[in-house]
C-alpha cells in the first residue's frame, strides 16, 4: 500500500476530548524519546507532521493523524525519569483511558533497537496481551547499528519479549522497515473491513428473525 495522504487532526488532552472513528484507529506506544513521532513522519514522508524532539516527553497529548484509510494516533511517552511522580501517574491514567474508551485495530509498540526493553516496555506489551488489543513490537533507530550488531540486538529483544525475531519490525526513520510496516497496516485495514462486513451480516440476520 501507500500512503496518499496524512494530516494533523486534533490533540486531546484528557478522556473527554478522545475521538471515535468509522476507520481503524492504529497507535504508537513506546518510551519517551523512543522515535514514535519520527515513526509518523516516516510513514507520512512529511518532516515535520508530528513534532520530534531531543527533549524527552514531548509528546504530552494524543495526537491524531488522518492517513485516509486509517487514523494513526501519537501516544504520550512513557518512562521519562526526569517527570514528577505526580506526572508520571496522570500520563499513565490517561493512556489506560485512552485503551478503554478506543477501538483499537493495532498498536505499533515500539523499542529502541540499541537497549533492551526496559520494565516499562515490558508492562506496556503485558497489558496489550492482557487486553487483547493486537500490536506488532517495532525497534527503531536502525540505522545507529551495524548489520551485525542489530542482528544481535533483535535476538536478545525477542528473547526478553518472549517473541520469535521474525514477529518483529526494525525499522529507522531513514526509511528502513516501512515496506513492512505498510504490509502489515494494510492488513490491519483489511481485517477492520472485513469484521465490519461480518457484523453488518450479522445484524442483517437478527433483521430477518423479527
Ligand atoms: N538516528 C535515528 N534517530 C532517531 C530515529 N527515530 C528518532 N530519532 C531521534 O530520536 C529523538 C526522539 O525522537 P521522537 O520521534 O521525538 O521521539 P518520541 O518517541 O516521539 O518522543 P516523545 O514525544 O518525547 O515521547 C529525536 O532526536 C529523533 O531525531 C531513528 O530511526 N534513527
Ligand atoms: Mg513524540
């Protein structure tokens, strides 16, 4: 697939300013500073469509994106050590809110290929498992390692994760990767069509019994 358009649509601060939509809804998670809005602007091939930093905790909102046949949605970072506690607890309410309150089609969660996933990468995959929400771990920054080193780091990622090397997508924000994130997104828009038709069939046939 490709990307035909993407622009900015709205951030939301808090539960009540969320947004439903009639398309999928795909997200990016992952540590402060990990790469989740230069994971945007590479899809989006724009440079400045979600705002980067060097600054950690920059993204403080849910930013979303309209791509056409989806919304990709920015997520705050999580685990910036140099946030109030205080901070740190509302960031996280107001991500678990997000989860609860959003049909989500997919989730991008991402890592950076250099490190290993921290406990918060690990809490953040733990609760998509425990509530069923389908994600795809996604390493960033590839381009900051050899051929050999990042072969080595997405062995020792996956076995942390508990998931085969092939189940995850390295990606840079040079463009390496995106082919295979724009396969999998077009699955994802796939499936959320097609379980719309299902449920559509479904109502079709509770109709007729009336
Ligand atoms: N070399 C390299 N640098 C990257 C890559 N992705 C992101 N960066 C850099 O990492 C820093 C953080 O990137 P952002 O995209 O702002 O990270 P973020 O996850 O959105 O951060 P928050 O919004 O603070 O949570 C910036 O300086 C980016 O230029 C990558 O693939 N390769
Ligand atoms: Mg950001």
């Amino acid at each position: 697939m490709q990307i035909k358009m993407a622009t900015f649509i709205k951030s939301a601060a808090e539960p009540k300013q969320f947004l439903q939509f009639d398309k999928p809804v795909i997200c990016c998670t992952g540590r402060s500073n990990v790469g989740k809005s230069s994971f945007i602007n590479m899809l989006a091939n724009q440079k400045k469509l979600a705002k980067t930093s060097n600054t950690p905790g920059r993204t403080r909102l849910v930013n979303y994106f309209d791509f056409g046949e989806f919304i990709l949605a920015d997520l705050p970072g999580y685990g910036y050590a140099s946030v109030s506690k205080q901070e740190k607890v509302k960031w996280g309410k107001t991500l678990e809110r997000f989860f609860e309150l959003t049909e989500i089609s997919h989730v991008f969660a991402l890592v950076d290929v250099r490190h290993k996933p921290t406990q918060d990468d690990k809490d953040m995959i733990k609760y998509l498992y425990a509530n069923i929400i389908p994600f795809t771990v996604t390493t960033t920054k590839a381009d900051k390692l050899s051929r050999a080193q990042l072969n080595k780091q997405l062995k020792e990622i996956s076995q942390e994760l508990s998931l085969g090397v092939g189940d995850i997508i390295s990606t840079s924000y040079k463009g390496y990767g995106k082919d295979k994130v724009l396969e999998k997104i077009e699955k994802v828009i796939e499936n959320f069509y097609n379980s719309q038709a299902d449920s559509d069939l479904d109502d079709d046939v509770g109709e007729g019994e009336e």
